[in-house]
C-alpha cells in the first residue's frame, strides 16, 4: 500500500536585546530580533523503496534595535525543495 506523510512544524527564535558584552573589541550590532522558520512537507511512496519529497520553508528575519552603524535588517524568503528517495 502506497504512503503519503505530511509534516508541519514552526521555529520561532527571539531576543530582546538584554546581553553582557565583555569583549569591548566586539563589533556593534542588534540585539533585539525575530528570526521566524514555518516548514512544511510531502512524502509520497511511489513503489517500494522509492520515496517524492517536497519541503518547503519560509525565512524571515527582522531587526527591532535602535539604529547603530547599520539600518535595521528585514529580509524573509522561500525555499523549495524537491527530490526522490532510494532506499533498499
């Protein structure tokens, strides 16, 4: 009997920027962010020992500290992947 398998998951990482720098050689830069991973995926057994597999991902990124030497970052993107599975 053929096999489909779906996953879902979502990874959420944050800071608010409360930190102790002790090296003063330390380059400057954000401390407060959210960093944001959903993923989702298919797995379809399409004979024995063959498997389609498709993910996908969404990363964004986005800066909320003070504006030092840089602007504040934002970026976010989608990452596809596709491939078969051999397995004996």
């Amino acid at each position: 009997m053929r096999k489909l398998t779906a996953t879902l998951g979502y990874t959420v990482t944050s800071s608010d920027g409360s930190t102790l720098i002790l090296n003063p050689d330390a380059p400057t830069g954000p401390l407060t962010y959210r960093y944001h991973v959903p993923v989702a995926g298919i797995a379809y057994e399409v004979s024995k020992g063959f498997t389609f597999k498709t993910n996908w991902n969404y990363y964004g990124y986005k800066e909320y500290s003070d504006v030092g030497p840089t602007l504040p970052r934002n970026f976010r993107g989608n990452v596809v992947t596709v491939s078969i599975r051999y397995a004996l």
